[in-house]
C-alpha cells in the first residue's frame, strides 16, 4: 500500500479550521447585528404609526369603542420590561428616560394588561378603565339589540294591521 501524500500538518490543518470558524463566527455576528438592528427599526416605525394616530385624534386617548380596546399602542417600559404607562399618561422623567434609553413597546391594552407592570396602581386603572370600556360596548350592543326587537314587533303589528285592512 502506498503511503498518502501529506498536505498539511495536524497543526497546519487546526489553524486552518481555527480561521475558519473564526471568519464563520464574524459572519454570523454581522448577521445578528443585521437583524437586530431591523428588528429595531421595526419596533421604531411600530411606534411611529401608533404615535401619528395618536396626533390624528388629537392628541387623546379614547376608549369608546371595541376598536379601540384592540388597537396597538405605545407603552413605555422600565429597565426590567415592566410596563410603566402609556405614553400620553407618564410621568415626564419616565418617558424622558424610556426615550433616551429606547424602552417602549407596541401592544394593544389586553395584550399589555397581561405583562408585568411596575406599579400595580397604575395597572389598576388600565383594568378599570378596560372594563368599563367593554360594559359600555356591551350596554350599547343590548341597546340597540332591543331597538332591533322593538322594530320587529312593530313590523309585525304592521303586517298583521295590513292583513286585516
């Protein structure tokens, strides 16, 4: 049996693979870097829509209609990714610090009272506030389910007055 040709050393071969992996591991950071670096414009331009709807209905919070109970939403977050408030209700230092510090987040209100919170005060008012909303959508639908009835009846009396006439 002939003897193989020798091309490289086991050294020669190791820091061969040591360059490549290192140049794999450069290609892989720069992917990452990629990719968070999107995932982050995502988040921005998530919350400049959020914030120009906010200037499309001048500037308020409104909680009148199922819609908007579902609509996302800026909130803004502590170093620990508890939600702080929304961010028309903060405090000025708080908003301050989640701008410079880029802690926010775009949820809608269920959605958001489901994560951890800072202050459960707070969190208490978005509950009631939530709640309230939702019994007014509901006392609205009764409403205007009974107003369907009312006009049922009466297009039934109608009909039963025509058939008679």
């Amino acid at each position: 049996m002939d003897k193989l040709k020798v091309r490289r050393t086991p050294s020669e071969a190791k820091a061969v693979l040591t360059q490549r992996r290192v140049a794999a591991q450069a290609r892989a950071d720069e992917a990452i870097d990629a990719l968070a670096a999107a995932a982050a414009l995502h988040r921005h331009e998530e919350a400049m829509r959020v914030l120009e709807q906010i200037i499309l209905r001048g500037g308020s919070l409104r909680l009148e209609r199922l819609e908007d109970l579902v609509q996302p939403w800026l909130w803004i977050t502590d170093a620990q990714g508890c939600i702080v408030d929304h961010v028309l209700m903060a405090e000025s230092t708080a908003l301050e610090e989640a701008i410079a510090e880029e802690r926010f987040t775009v949820l809608p209100l269920g959605e958001t009272l489901q994560r951890p919170w800072r202050e459960l005060g707070v969190k208490s008012r978005w509950i009631s506030a939530y709640a309230d909303t939702l019994r007014a959508v509901a006392d609205r639908a009764d409403a205007e389910l009974q107003a369907l009835r009312s006009a049922q009846g009466l297009r039934g009396v109608f009909d039963d007055f025509s058939d008679q006439v």
